[in-house]
C-alpha cells in the first residue's frame, strides 16, 4: 500500500437538532417534500446516544445535483464539473441504506491515512475494518453541517455511490469532493469553491482520501 499521511481530527458536527434547522435553513426540506417540522421530530428523537451522527436524507429524495449548489466556501457556492452531467445516476454500491427518507450516518471518518490509496485499493480495506464507505450525498451533508470536513489537500472520495453501466459493469468514475482551483473549464471565478468532480478508480491523488462510515440506520 501507499504511504499513508497523518491523520487530522474534523471538528464535530453539531447537535442533530441544530442539523435538522440547517438543512430546512438551506431548503433541503422543501427539496426533498419532507415537512420541516418531521425532520425536526425525527432530529428530536434520534439526540439521544447519537452524539457525532450525520443527518441525511435519502438520495432518492435529494440528489447529489440539487445538494451540492448549496454548498460554500469563501463565500462562493459549491458545483458539479461540466463533464459529469450523470452525477445523480452514481447510486449506492455495497452500500445497503434505511428504507427512509431521513437516517444517520455514525462513526464518520475522513480516511486522512488513505490518502494516496486508490479506489481499488480503499474498497477491500475498509470493508476489512467493517467500515461502509460513503454515499456522494452523504459527504455533501456532512460539508453542509461541518464546512471544515473540507480542507484543501485533505479531501474526498465517496465511493460508495457508483454508475452501473447499461451492459452491467461499473463505470470506472469514482466521485469525490475537493476544491477548487479554478483552472479549465471550472473557471476562475470559482477558485476555491466545493467542487463535487471524479477520479479513476485504479488512480492514487495525494490530497484525496476515502470517507467511510461504521452504520446507517433510521429510527
């Protein structure tokens, strides 16, 4: 395996609660035609033990194209590159979710000690470590409620969420969140915003790691 870098605690996420007026802040609500005061009651229920869990809606109910607008950074909001205009067609793969429009994420990781790894390699270790990588829209929420879980040359990939081509093989696009630097086709009045791109799946990048998770589960 690759040399592996050091590991930089994320600053927590906040109370599920404050989660849930974030995301209904931000109309993610309305997005996903769930009433503003469910999501506060499934937040209200779900605050005891769960200290440091993810509140996420069900990418059938929000996809990756409608979240990652609503990202910033430096002020400037977050986008899909010109050349992945099939983002919301990366659906879970080995990923088993609730049957629920709104779950947790618990035991989120970075993966700062993967970075370097490729896709290839991360899947195989994490599923040995009994970690379930994440979801493309599970990493976009978790930047929504802690912007600091994206640093620049400390990023990354959710390659839980993979396309299935129409003949049945996956499609070697692995999806990943960084930053931008506002170079080709991004432009460079978005230097510095959440970009939600891809990597190959056999390719290593220095400053992308692997952001997993220890369960998913709804109420």
């Amino acid at each position: 395996m690759p040399d592996t870098s050091s590991t930089v605690t994320v600053p927590p996420l906040p109370p599920l609660a404050a989660q849930a007026e974030r995301l209904i802040e931000l109309g993610v609500h309305e997005l996903a035609g769930i009433p503003a005061d469910e999501m506060r009651t499934f937040a209200a229920d779900s605050g005891h033990g769960d200290d440091g869990a993810l509140l996420a809606v069900h990418p059938d109910h929000a996809p990756a194209s409608a979240l990652a607008p609503l990202l910033r950074r430096d002020g400037k909001p977050g986008f899909v590159v010109t050349d992945m205009p099939d983002v919301d067609r990366f659906t879970p793969c080995t990923v088993e979710l609730p049957d629920a429009s709104l779950y947790l994420v618990t035991g989120l990781d970075r993966g700062d000690h993967m970075a370097n790894w490729s896709p290839e390699e991360a899947l195989p270790a994490l599923t040995e470590d009994a970690r379930t990588p994440l979801l493309l829209t599970e990493g976009i929420h978790w930047v929504l409620q802690q912007p600091a879980a994206l640093e620049r040359n400390r990023c990354f990939m959710t390659i839980g969420s993979r396309l299935r081509k129409a003949n049945g093989a996956l499609d070697a696009r692995t999806p990943a969140i960084w930053i931008s630097n506002g170079t080709g086709r991004d432009g460079r009045e978005r230097r510095n915003a959440p970009k939600v791109g891809w990597c190959w799946w056999g390719n290593r990048h220095t400053w992308l790691s692997f952001a997993s998770a220890t369960n998913r589960r709804a109420q």
